[in-house]
C-alpha cells in the first residue's frame, strides 16, 4: 500500500497526522509500513495536487476523508471526529481507513 501524507510546513497538525498515522499503521497490521511526506510548497502545487489542505492522508492515491467543498490550497484542514472538528483524524478513524484500504487479507 503506498501511503501518502501531504503537508505544508505552516500548518502544525500534520505532525500530529504522521504520529497518530503510525500508530494507525501497527493497529491495522501494517507496522514498518512506510509514510511518504509531502511537502506541497505553494498553490500552483496544491492545485496540480488537487490538494485540500495540511494535513491529508491519501492511500494508494485516494483520500479517505474526502472533503465537500472541492477547494484546493494552502490551508489547514479541518476533519470530523467523535469529539467535534479537529485537526486530525483520530487514531481509530485512519486505522479504519486503513483496513479499509488494505481489504480482506
């Protein structure tokens, strides 16, 4: 499974993504699987990206957290959790994601 995190620097919560998405990894089987950063370093990228802002996760070129509005940028994304809007995806929603994604073994 190829496994993508795409970031800019300015936005602080990818760092909390790549944690959170480790451990996630070893969760659904997969530990030692490696993370991909992506830096996405201006809005001629992020739009070529398709890009909806800092952090996403794609797996195997697909975004498990697709968003509504279609926008494409520089921004810091916002995801939806048991707990209301957060920065992040909690650990248990990128470990079903991944499972997901992995499918049937």
């Amino acid at each position: 499974m190829n496994v993508q995190l795409l970031h800019f620097t300015a936005c602080p919560h990818w760092r909390t993504v790549h944690a959170r998405l480790t451990e996630a990894l070893t969760r659904a089987g997969l530990p030692g699987q490696p993370v991909e950063l992506v830096e996405v370093g201006n809005d001629e990228d992020a739009e070529a990206l398709l890009f909806p802002g800092s952090p996403t996760v794609r797996l195997d070129g697909n975004d498990p957290f697709p968003h509504a509005d279609g926008a494409h940028g520089l921004t810091c994304r916002v995801y939806r959790t048991p707990d209301g809007l957060a920065g992040s995806p909690t650990v248990e929603q990128l470990t079903e994601a991944l499972v997901a994604a992995r499918g049937p073994r």
